[in-house]
C-alpha cells in the first residue's frame, strides 16, 4: 500500500546507527506534506484551524523490547510549540497574550468522540497548548487533534500578506514508575506544521503544488515529493518549565500604580536566557542533545550523539561546515560560539519614579549626593514600533502586555506625548528613560 512505501522509503532515509537504537513508537499524523521542501530539510505540513486530523499512535516495538510495558498502558503528551527559536525565549509572553486575545479558546484541542484507544484524555485549563492521555501500545490506537491558533497571530509585523510562524507538534511518551507515576521517558518525537485559517491549508498545498509542476525537471530534483502522510521524527524530550508568574493579574491598570518588579529579578532573567542560549564545555551529551534541538538544529542531533559541550566546541568552523553545509555549518558554528546581533536600537529605562528622584538628598549645587545611584535595564528594539516596545515591557516586568493601556514620553513643559512606531524610529540610540505609571482611566 501507499502507506507501507512511504514508511520504508522514510525509514530508508535514516543513518545506519538506528536499527541499533530503540525506537519504541511511531507517531503518524494524517494530512499531506508540501512538495515545496528542499530534499534535506524537515517536512513541513499545513492544517485548517479548528480542523479535526488523526494522529496514529503505532507501537514499534520489536519482540522482547520494553516488556515492561506489555499489557500495560503509557502516558502521552501532545504539545503544540514554536519552532523559531525568538519566540522559544518568550513563549509564555506570547501565550499569555494569546490568552488575553482568545478568551476561553483552547490552543489545542482533543476530539475525543473522533478518537480511539485513548483513556483519561486530559487538557489543563492553565496549559492552552498541550493534552494528554493513556493509552495501551497492543490495541488500536488514533488520537484527533485540533489547533485553534493560526500561524499569522504570532508574526511580528502585521501589514498583511506576512508569512506565518512554523509551529511544532511534538509528542512526549511516559511509562509508569514504582510509584505507579508516568514520569519515566520512553520516546519523543515531532513535525513542523502551519496552521491556516479555515480551508487556506489546502489553498496553499494547492499552490506549492503548481509552483512545483512549473520548476523545471533539474530543479524538481532538489525538493521532496508530497507524502500522504507526515512522520514525526525522533527529538529531545519537551523540557518541563515552571515559570515565575502564571497568571498575571488582569486589573493591573486599576488597582496598581506601579510596576511590582522584585529587586534582583532582572538578573535571574539574565541568567536564565544565557543559560539557555549558550552551550557550556560543561555539557553532557544529553545536554548537548537537547540545547541542539531548541536551537532548531534537529535534523543533525543523530550525528553528534555522543559529542559533549566540549567536544561541541572544540569544533572549528571548517569542521562545521563539512559536517552540517555551508548555510545549516555556519549557523551552528555562530550559535555554539554565541555570537549575537547587534540590536537596531537600545534604550535604557529606569524604574524609579521622577518623585522618588527629586525626594533623594542632594549636594548644595544640586547634584543627587554620591552614594545615590538608579539601576537601569537595557532594552533592545529590532522593529522599532510600539507594540515591540510595550511587549518588552512588559517582558521587564513579569506582566502581560494587555495590563500596559498605553505609552507616553514626556515633553515640554511636562506634556504628556503618545509613543507612536515613528518616534521611537527617531530615538537616538542608547537613551536613558525614566519610567513611572499611572493608573488606568
């Protein structure tokens, strides 16, 4: 059958170290890959919003593999993340906005009665992106999802006819411990997919399709056909993160008249992001493993299984390239080297209000005494408009943008100006702000 050639021809296309590794589940999402994917990258898949598809939950196992598990049920969590690595760093901020927006709405949803084989299918009310269940690998089993979200709510520059944001279905399997808890990892595995709104999924298969007949025949050459189906392929398991603040308090603008920032918080967030961002000699290979995945570069964690930070980072840039190609080499070389971009503007802000300022104690010429200074935090713009700066904003202070009504500078004589996209493009670079709040109308 189709599906029997697709999967030998997907199997086939593995390095020959995989028949050594266990691969104990295969998960298969029913809806059709894009022909316009060059021939070694990741598939890419489209889905309608709200849209119900089937996901195949396949047991893999070869005899005497896992028993364990046989007659036993495992757990498995579906989560629907980013694949750009920006909006990894402040995915809480975008589904808290996401939230803000969509009240009630679910990012991601079970359609249970469509479903087969699954048992206490769960989605936490505080978890908008993610479900789970149980689920027995001996019987028939078919798990129906759908996304609410559509690529384009997540784009930065919204002037439309903007290219959506990829996002990735990632599936992570548990069996049970002693403590009859699922907290033991079996297998994880994912796809990179764009949601469209209703109907446009197919709309846009529709016109790869034609842009891919018109190529001529050397070209076609370089791009994978369209399967039927989508594999998801082995990954790193989803890292669990608690995050500071969970729910942000929606009357902020009414009941508050100042930002609640805990002194020293700033740092941990620094300490945080370039934990995060930099790969450390100090490394394991798990580590290595999983800072390669959320940097997005999945399709070459096989190949350095067993390289540590170090090993990672002895590597020269020549090493790289030959390894990876020259466009995927060069990224990873940048990456684990942690080179970064300059950023388009950078403004420095100040959370003492202009009151506390003029109350400190001053010299007799005026000038504030010495041992009196203000902390302030860099802020770094790359789109230069007001909704940027409002979101990182509200990144500095742990709430969501939605609690921050409006931005204002003062002007002369103490008028107060609305901040508007030009006139931050008009803000000399490295500017100190002072900030202070005022309560909402």
């Amino acid at each position: 059958s189709d599906f029997g050639s697709l999967l030998t021809q997907e199997e086939s296309n593995l390095p020959p170290d995989t028949d050594n590794k266990i691969l104990p589940f295969q998960y298969v999402l029913c809806a059709s890959t894009s022909p316009a994917v060059k021939l070694h990258d990741e598939t890419l898949t489209y889905l309608n919003q709200g849209q119900s598809y089937e996901i195949r939950m396949i047991d893999n196992r070869k005899i005497g593999e896992l028993p364990e598990i046989t007659g036993k049920m495992v757990k498995s969590i579906i989560r629907v993340v980013f694949h750009d690595r920006r909006l990894q760093y402040t995915e809480h901020q975008q589904l808290e906005g996401w939230r803000w927006n969509r009240p009630g709405d679910r990012i991601l949803d079970l359609d249970i009665p469509m479903s087969v084989g699954i048992i206490d299918p769960r989605a936490n009310p505080t978890q908008l992106n993610t479900v789970e269940f149980l689920w027995d690998p001996s019987k028939r089993t078919s798990v129906f999802i759908q996304v609410h979200c559509i690529s384009t709510e997540f784009t930065m520059r919204k002037h439309g006819g903007e290219k959506g944001v990829p996002f990735r279905i990632q599936i992570d399997t548990f069996k049970e411990n002693e403590n009859e808890e699922y907290t033991e990892h079996l297998h994880s595995a994912s796809c990179q997919v764009k949601v469209f709104k209703p109907k446009g999924a197919d709309r846009k298969q529709k016109t790869d399709r034609e842009k891919m007949e018109k190529r001529a025949p050397q070209e076609k050459e370089k791009y994978q056909p369209s399967y039927e189906t989508t594999i998801l392929t082995e990954c790193s398991p989803w890292p669990e993160v608690t995050y500071v603040n969970n729910s942000p308090s929606p009357g902020f603008n009414s009941t508050h008249n100042s930002f609640p920032v805990a002194e020293g918080y700033e740092c941990l967030i620094s300490t945080n992001m370039l934990r995060s961002k930099n790969l450390l000699p100090t490394a394991t290979p798990q580590d290595a493993q999983q800072w390669l995945h959320r940097n997005r570069f999945s399709p070459f964690c096989r190949l350095f299984t067993n390289f540590s930070g170090a090993d990672l980072l002895k590597l020269t840039r020549e090493d790289v390239i030959q390894i990876c190609g020259p466009a995927d080499g060069i990224r990873l070389f940048n990456a684990l080297k942690g080179r970064v971009v300059r950023p388009r503007l950078t403004i420095y802000v100040c959370q003492e209000s202009q009151q506390a300022r003029e109350q400190q104690p001053k010299h007799e010429n005026g000038d504030a005494a010495a041992n009196t200074f203000f902390v302030y935090h860099a802020i770094y713009l790359e789109e230069l408009t007001a909704a940027e700066l409002t979101e990182k904003i509200a990144q500095l202070f742990n709430i969501s943008p939605r609690q921050i009504n409006q931005i204002f500078k003062q002007g002369p004589t103490g008028i107060h100006v609305l901040v508007s996209d030009e006139m931050i493009q008009n803000f000399q670079d490295e500017v100190c702000f002072v900030l202070d709040t005022m309560k909402g109308i």
